[in-house]
C-alpha cells in the first residue's frame, strides 16, 4: 500500500496535516506547561539549556574573541567548524530559537524517514515526506531521547538527517561530503570516515576529509583564537578528557561504564577503555561490511551509528535519536535474524525514561537498589553493544541462483 502513488489531495492532505501537527507539537514542547506527555510529566523542564549555552557561548566570543575560554557547565564543546553553524542564533531572540529548533529537528527526523522510507521500501518521494513528519511526531512522543534532544535544544536529528543524506542519497562521486561536514561539527560522525578507510573506500575518504578540512579551515582562519585555544589546550593539552573526569551516571559510553560503581567511581582505567573500544570497532565494522555486502544498507548504518555513540567518551541519551529506525532493520532483514529480535527488543526497552529513573534513586542503600541503578543507567549501552555483537552473526543470502536468474 505504502508503494503506490496516492491520489494528489490525498498525499496533500496527508503533508499539511502534518505540518500543522508539528508546529502545535512545537508550541506544546515550548511551553512545557501545556506539553505532559505520559512518561515525561514534569521532567523535561529544561528550558532549552543546550540551546541558551550556545546562545551565551557566542556572546562570549563577541566579547572575549574566544568561545572556549569559559570550561564549566554549557561550555562550547564543539570543534571550530561548528562556529559558523551557530552563529545565526545571535541576530535573534532566544524564543524564536527555542521555537526553530524544535521544528527544525522534528522537520530533519521527517527528512531521514523519509530517505529510509524510499530507499528501503520503495515508497515514492512524496508519500515518504508526508507520512515522514508523521512518524517523526509519534516517536517524538514517545521515545525519551527524542523528546530530550528537542527539550535541550540540541542538534542530533540534525547530524543524524545529514548522516542519512550522505549514506543514502548523495552520489557515490560525492558521497562522504555531508559525513566530513558533520564530523567538523559533532566529531562523532567521523567513525564513517575510519569505516571508509577500512574498507578502502578511499574516494569516500577524500571527499569527507576534503570537506571537513575546508569547514574547519575556513572558522579557524576567521576565529583563530578559538581555533588556536581549541587544538593547543582543549585536544593536544589534555583539556576535552580531564572535561570527562570522575562518574558520570547518564551517559553511555565504554568511558563513563567504568567510572560508575561497581567500578571504581571516578576516573576510567584508559587501557581498558581504549581495548574494548577498539574491539567493539572492529567488531561493528565487520557486522556492517557483511550487511552492507549484501545490501542491508540501513542495518548497517544502524550498526555503524551505534558504535560511534558508545566508542565517544560521552554518550548522552540525546545521542541515541536513531533508535526509532531500528525498526527498519527488523523489516529489511526479517524476523529470523538475531540482529532483529535484539533491534526489537531494544525499541520496547527504550520506550521507557531510563534517565528518570537514574535520578530519581542516585544514592542506592541496598543490593536491590544497587541491581536497578545499575541496569537503569547501563541498559542503552548494553542494546548498542548487542546491535554490533549479532551483526556479527548476520547470515547472508545465497544470491547465486538469483544472479543465474538475472542473467537469463
């Protein structure tokens, strides 16, 4: 049904309902007072405090020439390419950008379900753009990571359309351009360009690096304070990793595992951090190569995905938007697959605010209380961790018979 090509007004219909959806969403999650959605009453009133540090962070580049001098909460812990991402939101008011930030983060999720939607069941374009604002409504509703990036103000439906673009749609004589972009933005992403580098992809490789050098080399030149701060102090001085130092009881990353009871409370063992996470890499680019071999393109991307979240040394919940499409993985690959019982089980587990419940009981008095602090604040982790374990396990197809096929 989703495969053919609905009448006009139908799809019409379909489209501007969901625009006017979104933005009655978007009034609703500004003013938390009216938005109280059934898992989340109460506790996301954060009042876009990603977005209101960016807006602070650029103020002080106004003032100081140098956006990384101030290292406390809501400090700039971006690289310099992501200067000129930001820089608009100091021409106008904080409440215009708490109400653009949400509609552009619900309009980019839109825009992945979309791509997927297309390229993996064959829906045609404009079907895809009108049930994609739809989906992006009701797993914003429902899926906590999704309603913290758009409470926060942050920007990962963003990174992860951009990611999607480039993984999906660019062609191949550009592709990795988007990747490069948003890995001189976030960092995270660039764990495609090692991918690409892995599999020898090497135009893919050049074109990302291209790309993200230029970003960075054009901010560096235009704010080389922050660009000289940024590199001497923040990377080759020690100053990101000492910012990750002690427990850190919402992420999940390898990193902040260790640095939670029962593990030592504080700093990580780096060896072992470091080992597991490089085992963990080349588990997931093993898992991706077979799918991506035999065509499972987004089961692959989701593998891929999960893997730069957990290998970072921080790994907020917000990082984890992608979750609603591992329900594309259990339809592109069937339910006999250990990597679609666990993308299924996952979906289920993460319906529920984990991060709630971590802070509602931080301080835990007994075993039972421990058990449960311990499942709550690792149980994101260990789904990523699942994902690029069975993907390892993937069977793929014989498609012998069907090249014979094919070629008669």
């Amino acid at each position: 049904m989703l495969k053919r090509h609905w009448p006009a007004w139908s799809v019409r219909t379909l489209a501007i309902s969901g625009i006017v959806a979104t933005i009655g969403f978007t009034y609703c999650v500004v003013n938390p007072h009216v938005f109280a959605p059934w898992l989340y009453a109460s506790h996301y009133n954060v009042s876009f405090l990603d977005l209101l540090g960016r807006f602070n962070n650029l103020k002080q580049l106004r003032h100081t020439g140098n956006i990384y001098v101030w290292n406390g909460p809501e400090a700039f812990t971006y690289p310099p390419g992501a200067i000129p991402f930001f820089w608009p939101i100091q021409y106008l008011s904080f409440r215009f950008w708490e109400y653009f930030s949400v509609v552009a983060s619900l309009s980019a999720m839109a825009v992945s379900f979309s791509i997927v939607l297309h390229k993996l069941r064959q829906v045609p374009w404009r079907n895809a753009f009108a049930i994609g604002f739809w989906l992006s409504l009701l797993f914003a509703a429902i899926y906590p990571p999704m309603m913290s990036d758009l409470v926060w103000g942050n920007i990962s439906t963003v990174i992860l359309a951009l990611t999607v673009l480039d993984f999906f749609v660019v062609p191949p004589k550009f592709r990795g351009a988007l990747i490069g972009l948003t890995a001189a933005i976030k960092i995270y992403p660039i764990i495609f360009i090692v991918w690409w580098a892995w599999r020898r992809r090497w135009s893919e490789v050049r074109m990302a690096l291209a790309s993200g050098f230029v970003v960075t080399l054009i901010s560096s030149l235009i704010w080389w304070p922050s660009a000289k701060r940024f590199f001497a102090v923040q990377v080759f001085g020690g100053g990101e990793i000492q910012r990750f130092n002690g427990p850190s009881f919402n992420s999940s990353s390898i990193y902040a595992f260790f640095t939670r009871p029962p593990f030592h409370s504080g700093d990580a063992p780096l060896w072992l951090v470091l080992a597991l996470s490089v085992a963990f890499v080349v588990a997931a680019f093993r898992g991706a190569a077979k799918l991506v071999d035999d065509r499972k393109m987004m089961s692959g991307f989701i593998v891929l995905s999960a893997t730069m979240r957990i290998v970072m040394p921080i790994a907020w919940d917000h990082y984890f938007v992608f979750i609603p499409f591992l329900l594309f993985v259990m339809l592109e690959l069937g339910w006999k697959q250990a990597l679609s019982k666990v993308s299924v089980i996952g979906m289920v587990l993460l319906v529920f605010p984990w991060v709630f419940l971590r802070v509602s009981n931080p301080t835990p008095h007994t075993p039972i209380q421990a058990l449960n602090n311990f499942i709550e604040q690792n149980v994101i982790l260990a789904i990523m961790a699942a994902l690029i374990i069975t993907s390892n396990f993937y069977q793929q197809r014989d498609n012998s018979d069907l090249e014979l096929i094919e070629k008669a």
